[in-house]
C-alpha cells in the first residue's frame, strides 16, 4: 500500500470519528472527540503533504483540549492571536479568509460559550469551511466538513426540541444515580 492510500485511510479514520462527535450530550466528550478528529485530520494533511492544513488541523486539536480545561480569556486571545499570525500571513485569495474567520469564531465558541449556543457557533464556521473546501476542490474536506454541517445541524435541532419540551439536553449525565433497594 503506498502512502497515498494510507493517507485516505487516514482521512477515512478521521470522517468517522468526526462524523459522531456531534452525537455527545456531554460538552468534555464532544470537545474532546473534536481534538481527536482534528488530530487525525491533520495526520492526513500532513501526509498528503499539506503541510498548512495538518499545521492547522494540530493547533485547532491542542486549543479544543486546552479549552475542557480552561475558560480563560487569556488562553483564547493567545489561540487566536496564533490563527490570525500563522492564517493571514498565508492568504493568497480572499477566500481564504473564511477558513481564519471560521477558525477563530471557533476558538471564541470553545472558550466563552456552552451547549446549543457552542453548536449552534461550530455549525456557522463549518460553512466557512465547506464554502472554502468547495472553492478549493478538496473532495474529502467537502465531504466531512459537509457531514458536520449536516449532523450537527441536525442535532442543533433535536437539542433545540428537547429544550423546548423542558429537557436539558446537556445536562450532565454522570450525576449519581440511586440505586433501587432490592
């Protein structure tokens, strides 16, 4: 098998992780899934030599871990001051500016929002990407940044539902539950 092939099984590996993440109630999995679905795709960037994209794809992995464990403003500041440096000294076409914008929007959402309002963040900045990868002709970045946006617009929807009808859909689901007597 060439390294080609192992490339896409890289970016097949990294659809399937991406394309269940947006599933998890719980805020830590879901950040946490996200971190390693941009783990793998950077690994397929990088060896499908785009060097930028794996660079970028890494650095969005470490922010969202960064971000389960912090709030703070300093951190986020810190992450999007590294987007603008490292994205915009690298914008050869205007388009390119959706990527950036959507990758700092992004880190605001990680850091300074929770439940819908974080999903309802992460499902914009995915249409930057589509609209990006589209432009650029990037088959497998069309396709699951194109599922993201459809799965977690799907799931904005069903959580939005569940609110509406008094549920907490991110409530956290590690309270203790009693256990019957017997």
């Amino acid at each position: 098998m060439d390294l080609y092939w192992i490339a896409q099984a890289v970016g097949v590996m990294a659809f399937a992780v991406g394309i269940t993440m947006f599933f998890n109630r719980s805020e830590r999995r879901f950040k946490l899934q996200l971190s390693l679905y941009s783990a793998v795709i950077g690994c397929h960037f990088f060896l499908m030599g785009a060097n930028a994209a794996g660079t970028s794809a890494v650095l969005n992995a470490l922010r969202t871990v960064i971000s389960t464990r912090t709030r703070s403003i300093v951190v986020m500041f810190i992450f999007i001051a590294l987007t603008l440096v490292l994205g915009v000294s690298r914008i050869n076409h205007l388009i390119e500016i959706l990527p950036i914008t959507s990758t700092v929007v992004s880190t605001w959402a990680l850091f300074r929002t929770r439940g819908l309002t974080t999903r309802c963040i992460m499902w914009c900045s995915t249409c930057g990407w589509v609209i990006h990868n589209i432009w650029l002709g990037s088959i497998g970045g069309s396709l699951i940044e194109g599922s993201f946006l459809i799965m977690n617009g799907v799931n904005i929807i069903r959580f939005r539902r569940l609110q509406l009808r008094g549920i907490d859909p991110f409530e956290t689901e590690n309270k203790a539950v009693p256990v019957s007597k017997r």
